[in-house]
C-alpha cells in the first residue's frame, strides 16, 4: 500500500470505516502480504525501500539500518512485523505488553488535526497473544529488524508487584527482544514515590535479562519539573529515554499525532540538555510529515518513532523521513566525483542514442517500402503480388513496423534521460530501471524466432547494441541522491501522488501490453480485429504464401518484447523515481511518450484500423499518460529541490 495508493484510492476507504476496524483490517492484509512468498520483496519493490549505508547508526550495542522505527502504537501486537519491516524501518517497537492484558480501547480519528484520541493507550491482549503471533512467524525467514518491547505492568498493580511483573516479563520476552522499554507511566505514582517504583522496576529487568538494553518511556508533555526527576533517575541505571507518543491522561485519554508535535519537541530538547550523548534519546511522538523527523533530530534525539503519523501521511512516511534525515547528514558534505563518460553512464547514453536512430530508420522503412530486401528474398515475391493478394497486407505490415519504430525511440529517449541525469549521479533506481528494462529487451530479441523467421537487421543492430548495455552496467556504485527532498505533506505532493498513480497504471498497462502482444506474435499472430481488418483468415495467408505469416509473426513479437522493456523503464522510474524537483523525470516522460503514442495512434489512423476496442486501450493510456504529467508538474519542478555541491551547499540550518 504505497503512498500512490494510499491516499487516493485506500485512505477514503479507510477513513469511511471506525478506527479500530481499519487498523485491524490494514494489518491483517498487509500482515497476509508479508507471509506469502516473495511477499517482503514484493513490498520492497514497490516502495523501493533499501536504506543506504550512510543511514545505518550503531547505539545501544545495536546496529540500526536507519534511525527510524515504527512505534507500538502501530501494530502492538506485531501481527503484521515481517511486512512492516519492509517499509523502512530500522527496528520496530511492539506493545504496551502485559501480563493478563486489558480490553480493547475505543480510538478516534481527529482528521483536520491529524491526530488520533484514545481512551486507554494501555489496551493490550498480553503476553499470550504476543507469543503466539511471534512463534507463528518465526518459521517464515530471518527477522533482522531490532525489536523493541515495551512493558506494562497490569491495571492497579501496587509498585512491589508491578515490579515484579516487569521482571517475569522480562524474563520471558528476553528471546525475542533486542532491548526493552519500560512504559511505567501510572497517575497513582507521585514523587517520590514514582522515583522509588521505577528503580525496583529497574533493578527487577535488569535482573531478568540483564544483557538487554533498557529504557524508560515518558510523556511528551511530560512538566519540566519531572523532566528533572526523570533525567536523574535515568542516569543512574537506564540506557536511554523513550519520549512517547501520547499525551493526556485516563480522565481526558490521550492524543497522538500531530497534536503532541510541539511538546515532544520540547522535551526531548530539554533531556538532550540534561542527557549528553552517549545517552539515547528516542523521540516517539509527533511526526507526521518528513521535517518533522527532521526537528526532532536537531533537537537531540538519536532514534525516531513513527506512529499516528502514518494514519494521516501514508505508509510511504519512513522512506520520506530517512531521505529527509539523510539530506540533513550530507547537505554540507564533499560531492563525490561523478563517474567517467565511458565507465558507465556513457555506454547507456549511447544505447539511447542508438535506439533513437534505430527507431527513426525503422519508421521511415515502415511509411515508405515497408518490405526491406532480405523480406522480399524470403518471401520469394515482390510487393506488388502482396498488393494483389490483399490490398491490405502491406499497410497492416506498416502498421506493425510503424508501433515498433515508436517503441524504440520512446526506449531510446528513456534510457538516455536515464544515463545522463540519473546514472550519471549514480542513482540507483537509475541504474536498476535501465538494467532491467535493458535485459528484458535484449532477451526478447529471442521473440522474433518464435515463429521461424529470422531477421538479420535486428540481429545485426541487437549485437552492435548489446555491448554497449553491458559496459553500461559495469560499475555498480550507487550514491544518494543529493537534492533536496520533499519533507512536507503539502498540496503539489498530495497531487503528484494522483500522477505517480497514472504512471504506475500506464507502465502496468504497457507491460500488459507487451506481454499480450509477444504472445500472440508468436502462437496465433492475429487478434480478430486484425482479420478483421485483413477481411482474411490466417488460414487464407497460409495459402497465398506460407512465408507470410511467419514474417508478420516476427514483427509482432519483436514489438511486444520492446512494448514491454519500455513498460518497465516507465514503471520503475515510476515506482522509484519521482522526487520533488526533478524536472529532467518529467521530460524524459513527456518526450518518451510522444512517439510511443503518435506512431501507435497515427499509424492506425493513417492504413484506415480504426476499430474502436482494438484502439481503447491505447485511448485510457493516452488520458492517463496526460493527467500523470498534469499531475506531476508543479511537483517536479518545485524550486526547492535543486542539488548541493560541496562548491554550493546550502548554509546550516540556525
């Protein structure tokens, strides 16, 4: 559930139901993802979710991918942990975990204030249910992603048996926990009773498991009085400081989301003060969109905890945040040096250019001659016989020819935006769409025998291309990208999400297309509106000249294995590629659907096929071709996002 999908299909949907039931029904589907086969990675690819190096910190003894985590708010129970860890995160927190557990809690969606109400934020199924959700997925892969427990201690419970609790569930959970997180927060605790409470507590986990982190949960609207008692008892036996994500109390309930934003800051900001580094500080509470993960990290905090913020952001908010937080860690850092013409990038470039004039020969030979010579020699007859065996023969071979020639400049235009802005910054969505799209096309040269006819001019220009996508692919350094991010959940975002979901439709439909289109190239080579057209059966060509169908045959492949290298080079940079103040995406997409659409179109209209349904897919691509780069405009060519050199980075932030 991208954000391209979340917020204009899902989100309405979504919001239509109860709180509680669309949680519950978000994390079952997305926990079902996550267990099937190839789920994670299918996630993964959606989202492009791989963090780079440079995200990766080291605290607490533990090695984090990157310093954003998932609240328990979330998904307290962990039903769906595999799937969400593919989202981003560097770990996850699950509860409040008890002993008996308490009853579910009413929650309340505040939408104008991005914010969610609960009545109790203690509500748990306890220690059972926990087990059993984590030993069911524990035959399902590896599980890298840190897990933080936080522990309750069950309703009413005095100090001396809360105390107690913790170190029972300490002792149990320690298998499955990277550090726990001590959530002892009780209204019946005043100093300095509080104060003693927790170091029992304390001294009760550390006893139970005494190799594992520990930390203690406090309000984000914790008073600064508190603050004090808090950092003292802190540095006496704890690791770090988890400000949570809720405020209030049991009388009123407690807000999260972007109604404890302000307070969270604060506090954080003010236990940095009295909590130097090495001490970790774990903002939880607050963040709805990027910068804000961005303030919280200025103010002190070594980790930070998505929560409400994803309700309202979409589930795309940790790869947004950790793009946010890594523009921050290498704003003002050297460029690196780009790669050289003819390590890589160049190779692509000239693929481009090649195909671009590959297409261009192609669709001249198409609306002149249309039969090269070698045709003719395989064929055994001039054009003129053709001509009288069917007077629309030759055009419907045009026709064929002519989408063909589109395709190929329409790849030729994309790879070349793909080399020169992308590979040459060394993005690895870059590299990836190239790469793939670039092996499908190559291996679908294997199309054109699938009926017997071999063409040696697409022979010839396959082997004087392929060498050129293979220097290309040789060096496999990627670098972040170093523009500017989007770090706000404004309107040019909201609506490029409209047109990231129109691309990621026409580069499905493309690749439908292609697969639709090389199948029957090589197994019955016409559809019915082809003999339609033809006023022929296959069967009638067969007789005429059995060389025809298998020459017809050929190009149809040929067309649906490149339709389909296109649909990729769209899709992926699609999916992986859209960030705010890339303009060069936006016209690479412009100019690489021009003569995609204009020889599939015109050529139709041009030989008289004009048949409505043979054209009607093409006619949805072409609207939602058109709307994604209304959509997309005001977005990639925002202002803000230019990229930083080491000659002209931005000055710090005060």
């Amino acid at each position: 559930m991208p954000d391209w999908s979340y917020h204009p299909l899902f989100k309405p949907l979504l919001f239509a139901l109860p709180p509680e039931r669309a949680r519950k029904l978000t994390l079952s589907a997305i926990g079902a993802v996550g267990r099937l086969p190839g789920g994670p990675f299918l996630i993964r690819t959606l989202g492009h979710l791989e963090t780079p190096e440079a995200m990766s910190v080291d605290l607490l003894g533990l090695r984090f991918d990157c310093p954003v985590g998932l609240g328990g708010e979330v998904d307290p129970h962990g039903e769906a942990r595999v799937a969400l860890s593919q989202f981003g995160f560097g770990y996850l927190e699950i509860g409040p975990i008890s002993e008996r557990g308490t009853a579910p809690s009413p929650i309340r969606r505040e939408t104008d204030a991005q914010s969610l109400h609960v009545a109790d934020r203690f509500a748990n199924d306890g220690v059972e249910r926990f087990e059993r959700t984590i030993r069911r997925d524990r035959g399902r892969g590896k599980f890298e992603k840190p897990l933080f427990l936080r522990l309750r201690h069950d309703v009413g419970a005095p100090p001396e048996e809360a105390a107690a609790q913790y170190g029972r569930l300490a002792a149990r959970l320690a298998p499955y926990a990277a550090a726990f997180v001590v959530d002892a927060d009780d209204e019946r605790w005043a100093e300095p009773l509080r104060s003693a409470a927790l170091r029992r507590i304390g001294e009760a986990v550390r006893a139970a498991a005494p190799e594992k982190p520990l930390l203690l949960y406090v309000a984000p609207d914790e008073a600064e009085r508190a603050l004090e008692a808090t950092a003292a008892l802190a540095r006496e036996r704890w690791d770090g400081v988890v400000v949570g994500a809720a405020a209030g109390d049991s009388r009123s309930g407690w807000r999260s989301g972007a109604a404890v934003r302000d307070a969270a800051r604060r506090t954080v900001a003010s236990l940095r003060a009295r909590l130097p580094r090495p001490f970790v500080l774990v903002a939880a509470g607050g963040v709805v969109e990027p910068k804000d993960a961005v303030d919280l990290r200025r103010a002190g905090a070594d980790l930070i905890e998505l929560n409400a913020g994803l309700v309202f952001a979409g589930p795309g908010l940790p790869k947004r945040a950790n793009e946010a937080l890594l523009y921050e860690t290498l704003r003002d850092a050297p460029a690196p040096k780009p790669p050289s013409f003819w390590r890589q990038w160049g190779w692509m470039l000239l693929l481009g250019i090649g195909m671009l004039v590959g297409g261009a020969i192609a669709a001249a030979l198409a609306a002149t001659s249309v039969l090269l010579p070698y045709d003719i020699r395989f064929l055994g007859v001039d054009r003129e016989t053709i001509h009288q065996w069917n007077e629309h023969l030759l055009p419907f071979m045009s026709h064929d020819r002519m989408t063909l020639a589109g395709t190929m400049m329409s790849i030729g235009i994309m790879y070349a935006g793909l080399a020169g802005y992308g590979m040459r910054r060394r993005l690895h969505w870059a590299r990836m769409a190239a790469m793939t799209s670039g092996a499908a096309g190559f291996s679908g040269f294997f199309l054109y025998l699938g009926y017997g006819y071999f063409d040696p001019l697409h022979a010839a220009v396959s082997a004087a291309l392929l060498p050129m996508f293979l220097f290309a692919m040789r060096d496999s350094k990627d670098e972040p990208s170093r523009r500017k991010p989007n770090d706000a959940n404004d309107a040019r975002w909201r609506l490029a999400l409209y047109g990231q979901l129109a691309f990621v439709c026409v580069g499905v439909g493309l690749a439908v297309g292609g697969l639709a289109i090389a199948g029957v190239g090589v197994t019955q080579v016409f559809v019915p509106s082809d003999l339609a057209y033809l006023g022929s059966h296959a069967a009638h060509l067969d007789a005429a000249n059995p060389r025809l169908v298998p020459v017809i045959a050929h190009d149809r492949a040929g067309f649906g294995g490149a339709l389909f290298a296109d649909a990729l080079a769209v899709l992926m940079t699609a999916l992986w590629g859209l960030q705010q103040g890339e303009r060069w995406i936006w016209r690479m997409l412009l100019l690489a659907g021009i003569p995609g659409f204009a020889a599939g179109l015109g050529i139709h209209a041009a030989i008289g096929y004009t048949d409505f349904l043979h054209l009607l897919p093409v006619y949805a691509l072409v609207v939602l071709y058109l709307a994604g780069l209304i959509c997309l405009y005001p977005y990639l060519h925002a202002e803000d996002g230019a990229p930083t050199t080491s000659s002209e980075a931005p000055e710090p932030s005060r």
